[in-house]
C-alpha cells in the first residue's frame, strides 16, 4: 500500500496518552544554570554517569554536556560510554535503546512521562498481526518504537542511515517498513523501492506543511532548505523545489550547516534544534518555518529533574531480557550500517 498522506487516515496513538496529556514545565531562571548544571556535573562524577542529550532538548539541557546529537550518534555513545550510569535526556525509546545496547549498565530517564507520539502510533500486537498478512517481507522499524516492537522486527534504522539500510537488504526482498509514512514514502523515492508503509506520524512534524516552507521558500530564496523528513511537507516540497531541499537527520543538518557555503538556512524539524545550529554554525542565520513545531515530551526534561534523577537514582529504565535480546538484533544491525 503507499499511502497518499492528504487522505491517508492516520493510526491515533496507540497508548491513548496524547501529547497534550502531558505538562510542559515553564521556561527556567537563566540566572539558576550554571549552579544547577555544576551540580549535575559534580553528581554525574560521584556516580559514574555519562549525561547524553537529544538536540531538540531544551538549549541548557544541551549546554550541561558534550554529548549532543542525533539518534544513531546517542545509541553509538550509549553502546560505547565507559561510564556504568547513562543518563538519558531524550525520550523514552531512546532510553530503551540505551538500555538494550548496555544491559549491564543503569539507564536513567529523567521523566517517565517523556513518550513519542510516533513509537505510540503502533503497538506490538498491530506489529504482529501486520507481519501475519505479509508473511516473509522484511521489518524494518524506525528506532522511534517500543522496544517489543524492536523485538519483532529485522532491522531498525534512525533518519541519518534509514536509506542506507534498505540499500541493504537484497532487491526480492518485500519490506514493511514502520511507524512513520513520510520517512517511508521519502525512503521509497530515492532507493527506488516499493515499501509497504504504516501509516504513523510524530504530531511534530506532520504539522510542518508545504505551505510553511513555501511562503519563507518566497520571502528567503537564497536559503537553503533542511528538511527532516519526518515532516508532512517532504514529498510536496521536493517536488516543488528539487534539489534546493536537503532531507537530513538532526544532526545531518549541523553537519550540511557547518559546511555549506550559504549564510541562511530554512529549518523545517523541532526548534530545538536551532540552539545547536547557531552554536556550531556560528554567523549563519537558522529561520524556522514553523516555530510551534515543538515537541512536549522533550521539553519535560529540566535541569532539576535531571539533578533529581541522578541524586535519587530516578527513573531507571528496564527492558526484559527476553525482549531487550531480540531487539537488540536489529538495533546491532543499525548501528553498523551506514
Ligand atoms: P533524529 O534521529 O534525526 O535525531 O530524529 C529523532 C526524532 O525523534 C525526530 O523527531
Ligand atoms: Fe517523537 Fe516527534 Fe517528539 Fe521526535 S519530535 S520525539 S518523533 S514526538
């Protein structure tokens, strides 16, 4: 089935916890960070713990470490990390993924309520009967799923290496590919594959539209365009302007940034993005084509919690074996491609 994503009718969330069921703390006192971010740091010494932080944090969540990044960059240093303690400032996929990869290790999630609208657009048992009316097709998951839905898949992929993995699998091979049907649709389009896609979004992204793009597409022409392609706009967009857009992982577009030699960009993902962009490509202007594209549950992390969490040894996240072994399969399978 490809999906027309103007009438495709969206799976809801799964769990039924939407994004607005959740309370997004207010903005912080500046004047309190750097006391605060000095605390954690001291705590993360006495108890072995390496802090990693998602770009979409918020921006003093992504000054407290060096460790910044994408998803595929997060799971390498979670696999790889020396230290026994990982402290997760993402959401809780990402934990898990920590998790599976470092199963001796304690991962720690500063807020249990910080979900993805994307992992909750399918569920383990719609996963298994899926795979039940396309018996022998490869499953291919985004790493922004259940760590059960993990477990029952072939493969998994983040945005920076999705295209890479379908490369890889052999061309008779027919593939599933899962949650999120704009990245499965833009996937279809430059590998020449035809995919069988679920029809899964992220709230955040599906809300960028073309028109977000088109009109500062008008008022900025020379800007180039970074598009994650999670985004609703993607396949609109490339049809409307080709290779003027870049679809790039988060941390693809630090990288795109630093290098290009344009002075303003188009930014089309979570604005939480822009602190890490403006830090790494200093000069250069970031206009986000939609400044509500934020996402609720990566803004729940706060320097206190993450004081808290460490100090109480809050909130350690477990998978159980039997499922963290199985998944790791296809997780191992994403870190070594691409
Ligand atoms: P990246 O892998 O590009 O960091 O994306 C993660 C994510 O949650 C996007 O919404
Ligand atoms: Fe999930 Fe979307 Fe938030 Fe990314 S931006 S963590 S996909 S809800």
């Amino acid at each position: 089935m490809t999906p027309d994503p103007d009438t495709a009718e969206v799976r809801p969330a799964a769990t039924g916890f939407g994004p607005d069921s959740v309370s997004v703390p207010p903005p912080g006192d500046p004047a309190t960070f750097p006391a605060l971010q000095a605390e954690i740091r001291e705590l993360a010494r006495e108890h072995d713990a390496v802090i990693l932080a998602h770009s979409y944090e918020r921006p003093e969540i992504q000054d407290l470490t060096d460790h910044v990044g994408d998803s595929l960059s997060l799971s390498r240093l979670a696999a790889s990390a020396p230290q026994s303690t990982i402290v997760f400032c993402g959401v809780s996929f990402m934990a898990e993924t920590a998790k599976i990869l470092s199963p001796r290790k304690r991962v720690l999630l500063p807020d249990i309520a910080a979900g993805c609208s994307l992992a909750d657009s399918i569920t383990v048992e719609q996963l298994r009967s899926w795979k039940a009316e396309h018996r022998g097709a490869v499953v291919v998951s985004y790493v922004n799923t259940t760590a059960a839905v993990k477990a029952e898949s072939d493969y998994c992929c983040t945005s920076s290496n999705a295209r890479a993995v379908i490369d890889a699998i052999p061309a008779d091979r027919a593939i599933l590919f899962l949650p999120d049907m704009f990245l499965g649709l833009w996937l279809q389009r430059v590998t020449g594959r035809k995919l069988t896609i679920w029809l899964g979004e992220c709230h955040v992204h599906a809300g960028i539209r073309p028109s977000d793009v088109e009109q500062w597409h008008r008022e900025l022409p020379g800007a180039e365009l970074l598009i994650h392609p999670e985004c609703g706009c993607t396949s609109q967009v490339i049809e409307a302007v080709g290779d003027d857009a870049h679809i790039l992982s988060t941390e693809g577009m630090v990288t795109y940034a630093q290098q290009s030699k344009a002075d303003a960009f188009l930014i089309a993902t979570e604005t939480g993005i822009l602190h890490r962009l403006e830090e790494k490509a200093p000069g250069k202007r970031f206009v986000p084509v939609n400044r509500e594209a934020v996402c609720q549950y990566m803004k729940l992390t706060t320097l206190e919690k993450v004081r808290d969490s460490l100090r109480d040894g809050i909130y350690e996240i477990d998978v159980p074996t039997h499922t963290a072994d199985r998944a790791r399969i296809a997780l191992e399978r994403m870190i070594a491609i691409g």
